[in-house]
C-alpha cells in the first residue's frame, strides 16, 4: 500500500505541469489588450493599455510566459493576484482555511444526512421515507442553489435576523485581529476553541448556519440517490439474503453486512463532492458573502487574473489526486477484496 | 410554499424607529473593490473613498457642496489673485501650510512633507494612474515616460516646479491653468516624507525618483498601510473578507469625527447589501438604478434622489474603424450588408444617429428618469456650462432626411449593417443599444443594427487597441469639477474618446488648450460654449445622459452633505466620514 501510495504522489508534479501548461496555452486565444483589462477598470485608463501590456509582458509569447511563471515557481513565487490584491500564495493562504471549514461542515452533514437518508429509503423502499428521501433529492437537485441559498438569507437574516452573512459579525472581527486572538488553523470555530472565547464559536457557527444548510441540501441529493440504488443492489445480493435467512435483525444486516459493500460507490462520489466543494462554490460564497476560495476564483477566471487561475488549478488538481487517493485507499478498508498495487 | 414564505417575509423585520445599531461605527457596502491605498496609484473610486477625506487630507477642500469655490484645509488660505498668493501671470500658486497637523503616526507636518508628497505623486506616475492630473500643469506633459518607456522629465523641471519657501509651499505651473485649485482640492495629498522612505520609498532626491517610477501594485509600502492627517485612520485591511476598518484619530487637528470607527466592505451579491441594511447592519448601501425600486418603502430607510452628478454617458461613433477580420462591420463595404472603416466620419450619418435617439426613453428605462438630457460634453454644473445651447432631439423625420444626404444618398438606397457591442452586465447601455438599434431599423427596412454584448475585456479591445468598436457607449466621471476634465477626454483630438473615434478638429483642440490655459473664468467660459456649439455641430458622440445620483441610507444617519466630487462619484453620491454621526 505504501508503494501505491508514493507512486500516486509522484504524480503531482506532472500533474501540476499539466494543467499549468494548458492555461497558458489557452493565452493564446486571448490577445495583450483583452489581457491588460485586469489592470484598467476605468474608461479613463483606456490610453495606458500599450504601457500596461509592455510593462507586464502581455505581448510576449505564451511560452515564454510560460517559461517565466516556471522559474517563479520554482523559486516559491507563484506571482501577485491583481484580484486578491496579494500574493496568490498568500491568497490561497487567506481564502482556502475559509472555503475548507465551509467544506468541512458541509461534508459531514452532506455524508451524515445522504448515507442515512440514502440507507433507509433502500431500506424502506416505495414507503413514506423512501418518497420522503425522493422529494428532497429532487427538490436539492433541481433548485438552483443561488435561489435556495437567497431564500434562506431571506428569511432567516432578513426576516428573523438569526443567521447573519459573511464569516464573522464586527465584533468577532475586531476581536480576532488583535493581539488577543492566536489563530493556530484558520478555522475559525477550531480557533474560537483553542483561544477559549465561545463566544467566537457562537458567532463563527452564526454565519455558517445557512452556508452550510444551503449547500447540504444541494449535494445531498446526490449523494441520497447513489446510496440508495447502492444499497438496494447490495440488499438484494446472496450474502445478504443468507444473513437474513440465518436469522439476523434489520440493522445488523443493513448496518455490519450490507452498508460496507454498498460504499463503494459512495466513496468515490463523496471524494469529488468533498474536493467539489473545496473548490466551486462560488454561487454559495458570493449570496452569502463568505469569504472564500471559490469566490475568488470564479473573479479572477471573469478578470483574466491568470497567475490567480493558475495557482488556483494547481491547488486544486493536486487536492483531486489527493481525494482519487484517499478514496482509493479507502476502497481497500471497506472492501478486502480490493488489493492496492 | 416557496411563494407563503416569499410573501411572509416582507420587505422589514426590524420595527419602524428601531434603536440606532452600532451607533459609533458607520458600516458602508459598496459593489466595488479597492485597488490600492496609496494616493499616488488609485485612481478608482472605492479605493479613492478610502483616501480622501477620510484618511489623508488635501491642502485646501471644497466649500461644502460648493464645487467651485474652496476652503483651507492642510494650507492656512486658498490662494487667489486678491489676497496676492495666485501671481498675476497665473503661474504661481503659494499655499501657506498649516502648523501644528500631527500625522497619524505622531509626526508633525511640515511644508517639505507637503512638497515630497506633491512631488511623489507626480513622479511614481503608474501606467492609467492618476499622475498626469498634476504633471500637466505643473511640468507641461501627462506622463513622465515616452512611448518607448524612456524618462521624458528633467530633474531640474521638477526642482522648479514645487518649492518650499519658508513655511509655504510653492506651485511653479508650465503655464497657466484655470483649473488647478479644483485639482489641488482633490489630488494633493500629504503624508510623511520621513515615514515613506524609512518604509523602503522614494527619499525626495531628484537622482533616484526614476528607480520609484511606474510600479507595480504592490512595490509600494503604501498600497497597503496609510498615514495621513485625517479625521481617520487605518486599522485593517482584510482582503478576503474585501473589508477595511478605519477608526477615529483622536489627534486629530480640527475637533475629532463623532464616529469612532468606520467600516467599507464590499458585498457583491445586491440582496445580500440589502438585507444587510435592512437588519441594521450597513449604514449606507450601494444601489443601482435598476435596483432602486427594491428598497423604496423600506422601513428606517432614507431614499434621496436627483443629485446631479459630474458624470456623462454617450455613444462614441468611430469614423476611422479598424474593419480587417472584423465581424462588426459585416462586408465592410456600403452595399446593404456591411459598413466601411470611414461610415461615420460622414457628418449626415452622425447627425441622423443624433436625431434618431429617444434620449427620453433612454433616461427613463435605462436610467429609471435618473438623469437629464446634456447638449454637450460641458455639463450643468461645469463652468461654461450653457443651457441655452441647442441638442438634439429625437426626431424621426430629420434622421430620416439627414439619412437620405448621407454618402450621397447612397446609405438610404443600399442601407447598412453592423453591430453594436456595449460590456456585459451594465444594463442600462444595453437598453440604450436597443433603442439605437429599434429606432434606427424602424426608419428602413434596409437598415440593420445588431448588438453584441462582450466581456469588459473584449470591449477593451475592440474599443481601443484595436479599434474594432463601431459604435460603443462609454462614460466619463469628473476627477475634479472643471470643464477641462471633459473637454479633453471628449473632444481632443488625444483625448480618450477623441483618439479612439478617430475625430480631429484643429480648431476644437485650439479651444481646449485656450480653455486650459486662460485664469479669467468669464474667457474660460466662452472657450467652453464654443466648444459645446462644435459638439452639437460635428456631433462626434451622442451625449445621451448627465447622470444623477441617489443615496440610500439608514435613517439614523445624520450629517451628510450632498458634492458630487466627493468619492465615490457613481450611481450613488460619496461621503465625508468626517460630519456623519447616527442618532
């Protein structure tokens, strides 16, 4: 396993090359001055466009921009962020602890609500839950996420003012920029704990309420789908009908004998939700004004922000193999029948 | 059950006459983003609301909501020629400084401070920066480099130009400049020399400012950390929760701000700001005009209306369009499926497009009746400003007959095609192509407009670079409050509009350089209505709409007064932090 594992972290780097080289050979489809708009917002900066293309080489080849942003990198730098008004390094420093706690949140209820709901509409099939799990898997799929997530901030801010945007209220955030606040993981709620300030908890766990609600209940959809067909064709296997016949109960069977097997599939899914969230839930982000990574990224696709982009893909396929890996790996604990070589 | 929910909710959850949230901290949320602190390289809006008045201070302000007259600020006078510290010959301004101004750090304000910072500005001159507003006149060009990058200014030029001479500082101008108060009430702020160049900047030596010239973004310790004299000053800037905290300064030289701290935080998503005004939580919001129905009627909401702004849109017609590989122009020919690369420079097609505009429907349904109908690029509240000029007006009839003499009579009998580009998202342009577009196919059948709406990249491009655009509506907003400021831009041959249409008139380029360069306002004045009465004859743009604003606040606010100077000049007027308070 240890060997599997190494030899799929050795593909990082060419992974990393690969998707570094195929933005900047998609320059070629933009010229110097569609380029150059980043860098000029306002009509009266229209005469600067020649300067601003000779001054960051925008009318240079692409793969001698290429070439340039190569040895940047190797030298640590992945280059500045007109968007984020930082380093891209930085960037993603600031905004990915953002997204990740988001993510996390979200994932836990999305794998603790979609495997539940998921089992027991298998398990119940054609009865009440089962219809019950088939209106919420419709209704997440099908509501688009921004009218969702509007219509929560909408009532529950807007109308009852219990569950706020943003990532923390004023007073957090003064508070958590002084010297009187560490922050050991950029996440805030694990943070709030460490500094012993509850009070921080409460208000971090305020502002992700309706984030958090908002995206579980779009991907748990999904999730609730591929359970439930999972598990209805693990359910009706030999084993399975050889451990009811021994006389097993309901939730031994569905919880120690059939469950397992049905993962499978659940775990790849959950990987690219898991990786999914981590990187595009720029729509959730932006109603919410939650400060993250997604958010960042769709701005700086929209502004031709290009070392943004950049960092951002590779950031993002190296956490996709990592996630193929994970699932990977975890497919060999679930299944012993699954070798990894 | 989704629309019971809609309707419960209602457009307010906290009472009328709700207690005043938060009632030392002022909470504005803007749609726009700050680009840099530093005064000598913003030349947005937002970033600009952040810098002044707020944070660094300019040596004199203006009146109130006077934009053309001026009080003293960081200098003890405004200059004139009646109390003999403007020269006779326009040429020298003296600006006695003010004694006793503590920066925020601690340090006390001298005249070299205020030299170094003038200077600073000029001489950092990024590329689109906001430099050339005091390089023109002062040193008699807009940019400190040639086209090929080179350094066009001499030490000695710049030696001259700003000098301390005991405790005044001393404005030596290229040549007279009618409007150089409004841009100094603007454009000349001051921080410490002393604190800029122990943070790694410019040291005010005339042998090294060239190392200092053009940088990028971030080069500068200033794009991010502030020090100035102002009534505020910066506490942080979180660039992933896109908000700033300033917080009062106490040593303040006039009477400290009743606020204690000020909060701009950029919230893209407009339900998301209004909610957010709704519960208390901003003070002041960005609307724009077609969101503007959805907060009337908001309990503890102020809405205020029809503040004329120095802002101008218009539709730039290109007569020199660039038609290789060009999908705008159709055949690029004058034969019913295309337009030639010189279409507009003929002056019966202009003034057909002129007089076939519903300006009219274009203020009310793009601009919800927000704005009025300008005759030219001087606009109301510009000196030279006359309303007596004539504009056009929408009127079928004459199209039709300016139509009919166009390319002699060759455009009516063939007809035309070519499309429209305006940047996407702003929709009020994009009503305003549509109306072009009906009311233009409404007088031939042969007559064919499409639009095209592009990122702001491609209409970048297409616009300037490449000359591409054939037709595009783009604005212009005052940097100070002068006709001068758009003039230029509008209707110089190098201005910016000039230059991308294409127009050239050496009479009007006289008019601007005699505008600029006379002191006596009435003379000024007349250089300006000629120049209006030239727009309506040459028509190179279609000025559709002088802008006004709204602002929306909470109703606990008090103290704001109306400049349309001040930042940020947009759909909704700026702010001095200094008089709000909430009550």
């Amino acid at each position: 396993m240890i060997a599997f594992i190494l030899r799929r972290l050795l593909l990082l780097p060419f992974v990393a090359l690969g998707v570094s080289a195929l933005i900047f050979s998609l320059l070629q489809f933009l010229s110097p001055a569609m380029r150059a708009s980043l860098y000029v917002h306002d009509p009266k900066q229209l005469n600067a466009v020649p300067d601003i293309i000779r001054k960051y080489h925008l009318d240079q080849p692409a793969y001698v921009q290429y070439w340039d942003w190569l040895v940047q990198v190797v030298h640590g730098d992945l280059g500045w962020s007109e968007t984020a008004r930082e380093t891209v390094a930085d960037a993603i420093r600031g905004f990915f602890p953002a997204t990740f706690e988001l993510a996390l949140y979200s994932f836990a209820c999305i794998l603790a609500i979609g495997i539940w709901l998921g089992t027991q509409a298998a398990v119940h099939k054609d009865r009440l839950l089962d219809h019950l799990s088939r209106f919420t898997s419709i209704s997440g799929a099908s509501l688009p996420t921004f009218v969702w997530g509007l219509l929560l901030l909408m009532v529950f801010y807007g109308h009852f003012g219990w569950f706020p945007p943003g990532r923390l209220s004023l007073e957090a955030d003064l508070f958590v920029r002084s010297s009187r606040f560490h922050p050991y993981t950029g996440l805030m709620t694990v943070d709030a704990l460490l500094n012993r300030q509850a009070w921080i908890f409460w208000d971090v766990f305020r502002h992700l309420v309706l984030p958090v609600a908002t995206l579980t209940y779009f991907l748990t959809a999904v999730l609730v789908r591929i359970t439930r067909s999972s598990m209805l064709e693990t359910l009706r296997t030999d084993y399975v009908r050889t451990a009811r016949a021994k006389g097993l109960a309901q939730r031994v069977v569905v919880d120690r004998h059939a469950r397992r097997n049905a993962l499978i599939p659940v775990i790849t899914l959950a990987s690219l939700l898991f990786v999914g969230l981590l990187s595009g839930v720029a729509i959730t982000e932006t109603i919410f004004n939650y400060p993250g990574i997604g958010r960042w990224g769709v701005n700086a696709s929209e502004q031709l922000d290009i070392p943004a982009v950049t960092g951002f893909a590779l950031i993002f396929s190296g956490l996709l193999v990592l996630a193929n890996l994970c699932a990977d790996t975890l497919y060999a604990f679930v299944d012993p029948r699954i070798r990894l070589r | 059950m989704m629309a019971l929910v809609i309707l419960s909710v209602g457009t307010g959850a906290r009472g009328a006459g709700a207690p005043v949230k938060n009632p030392d901290t002022f909470v504005y949320i803007t749609a726009g983003d700050v680009e840099s602190l530093d005064p000598a390289y913003a030349y947005d809006t937002t970033s600009e609301n952040i810098i002044w008045p707020t944070v660094y201070e300019t040596l004199i302000m203006y009146a109130g909501s006077s934009t053309s007259s001026f009080v003293p600020m960081l200098a003890t006078q405004v200059p004139s020629l009646a109390n003999g510290l403007v020269s006779a010959d326009g040429l020298t301004y003296t600006f006695p400084v003010r004694q006793g101004v503590h920066f925020h750090d601690g340090s006390v304000m001298t005249p070299e401070d205020v030299r170094y910072s003038v200077l600073r500005f000029m001489l950092q001159d990024r590329d689109g920066g906001p430099s050339w507003l005091l390089l023109t006149p002062l040193l008699g060009t807009d940019a400190t480099r040639d086209s090929k990058d080179n350094i066009q200014v001499m030490p000695g030029q710049v030696a001259k130009a700003v000098t301390v001479s005991g405790n005044n500082v001393v404005f030596h101008l290229h040549h007279p400049y009618g409007a150089f108060l409004s841009i100094i009430a603007a454009w000349s702020f001051v921080m410490p020399r002393a604190w800029a160049v122990s943070n790694g900047d410019w040291d005010g030596s005339l042998g090294t400012w060239q190392k200092f010239n053009n940088p990028k973004v971030q080069d500068r310790f200033q794009f991010d950390h502030m020090n100035g004299t102002g009534p505020f000053k910066l506490e942080s800037w979180d660039r992933q929760a896109k908000q700033i905290v300033l917080v009062r300064n106490d040593n303040y030289w006039r009477k400290p701000a009743r606020l204690a701290r000020v909060v701009v935080r950029t919230v893209e998503e407009f339900t998301t700001r209004r909610l957010a005004l709704q519960q208390g939580d901003a003070d002041i919001i960005d609307v724009t005009r077609p969101d503007q129905s959805k907060v009337m009627g908001m309990s503890d909401v102020t809405v205020r209306d029809g503040f004329p702004m120095l802002i101008l849109q218009a539709i730039h017609l290109n007569e020199k369009i660039d038609t290789t590989g060009n999908p705008d122009v159709g055949s690029g020919k004058l034969d019913g499926n295309g337009i030639p690369a010189d279409f507009f420079s003929d002056i019966h097609v202009r003034r057909a497009f002129a007089y076939a505009f519903d300006y009219a429907a274009n203020i009310r349904d793009g601009y919800r009746s927000g704005g009025t109908q300008p005759n030219g690029p001087i606009i109301q509240g510009l000196l030279g400003y006359d309303p007596t000029a004539p504009k056009y007006t929408h009127d079928r009839d004459k199209a039709i007959a300016e139509f009919k003499e166009a390319w002699g009579g060759k455009v009516w009998d063939v007809g035309f095609k070519f499309t429209e580009t305006y940047n996407t998202g702003n929709v009020a342009r994009q009503i305003g192509a549509q109306i072009i577009k009906d009311q233009i196919e409404s007088l031939n059948p042969k007559f064919k407009i499409d639009i095209r709406d592009v990122q702001w990249s491609t209409f970048l491009e297409l616009t300037t670079r490449a000359h591409k655009g054939t037709m595009f509506v783009l604005g212009w907003a005052a940097d100070y409050p002068d006709p001068d400021d758009f003039a230029q831009p509008f209707l110089g041959s190098n201005g910016d509009y000039g230059k991308a249409i294409g127009y050239n008139n050496p009479e009007v380029n006289k008019l601007i350089t005699e505008g600029a360069e006379t002191a006596d306002p009435a003379k000024r004045a007349s250089s300006y209505r000629q120049l209006t009465k030239i727009a309506y004859q040459d028509v190179p743009s279609i000025y559709t709409i002088q802008q006004t604003s709204f602002l929306v606040m909470r109703s606990w606010v008090h103290g704001w007064y109306f400049n349309p100077i001040l930042p940020p000049p947009g759909q909704n007027p700026g702010k001095d932090y200094y008089t709000l308070y909430k009550e």
